[in-house]
C-alpha cells in the first residue's frame, strides 16, 4: 500500500519537475534566439526528450484519475451487469496491451543500447527509458489497484 502511495506521488513530482525543465528550457532557447541571435546548442534535442518524458511518466497517473478521453456511448446503452462485464473486460484487455508494450519497449531498449542521438550524442537508453518506465508504472497500477480494492474490502467487511 505505502508502495503504491510511494508511486503516485513519485510520478506526479517527475512528472512536474520534467515539465518546469521543458518549459524552462524552451524559455531560455527563444532568449538566446532573440537577444543573443544565436540557439542554445542541442535544446531541441533536449526538449523532444523532455516532452517525451513528460508524456510516458504522467500516463499512469492520467489512467489513476481517468483522465483519458473515453467513448462510453455504447457502454451507457447496455444493462447494468453486462456493463459491468464489458469495463472488466475492457480493463483487462488494456492491461494486457500496456504490458505487451512494455515488454516490447524494454526488448527495443535492450536492442538499441549502443546508439546515441546525432546532436547531442545522448545515449538512446535515456530516450527509450520514459517508454519502459511508463508502461511499466502503468502495468503495475492495473495489476495492483484491483487487489488493493480487494484487500480493503475483505478488511472493511471483516471489521464489520
């Protein structure tokens, strides 16, 4: 449980520390552009990475508040435990493809270790990372939410 807690509050505070970064920098790209005439050397490189980061470390927090656009039409149309069926399986389902995705983005880190980007020279390990550990956060909240859900059922019920 403090794990999961640990998780919710780590992502969140990366993620906002990243987007002070990407915002910070490009910032100071467009200062030295006017006042300067000249570019900050390697800052559009830096900030694909940031904006990249930002993307894949917030999505599991973006799932956690069901912040995601959704098409519940159809959903909303069916009886109540055969909508119920239909999320269960519809949470399962993407569940199965963050973790399908997670494992193919760790195979393609593992693959492209040695290659490193043309500016900037950074390693592609630290472009690929916000990948894996995205997917990865993500796998992990859909397997452990439910049982956590579980866990504090059975303890409500058992104290009642």
């Amino acid at each position: 449980m403090r794990f999961l807690r640990l998780l919710r509050g780590l992502d969140i505070h990366i993620g906002i520390l990243v987007l002070v970064s990407l915002i910070a920098l490009m910032f100071a790209q467009v200062c030295a552009r006017v006042f300067l005439n000249t570019p900050i050397q390697g800052a559009d490189e830096l900030s694909k990475y940031f904006f990249i980061f930002c993307v894949y470390i917030s999505m599991a927090n973006v799932d956690r508040t069901s912040g995601q656009i959704q098409l519940d039409l159809i959903l909303d149309l069916l009886p109540g435990e055969i909508r119920k069926l239909a999320r269960a399986a519809i949470y399962i389902c993407t569940t199965l493809v963050f973790a399908i995705i997670a494992y193919s983005s760790v195979i393609m880190l593992a693959s492209s270790l040695k290659n490193k980007t043309p500016a900037l020279g950074i390693p592609y390990l630290y472009f690929m990372m916000p990948t894996v550990v995205g997917f990865v956060l993500i796998t992990l909240q859909r397997v452990c939410l439910p049982i956590v859900s579980l866990i504090a059922k059975s303890r409500q019920s058992g104290g009642q």
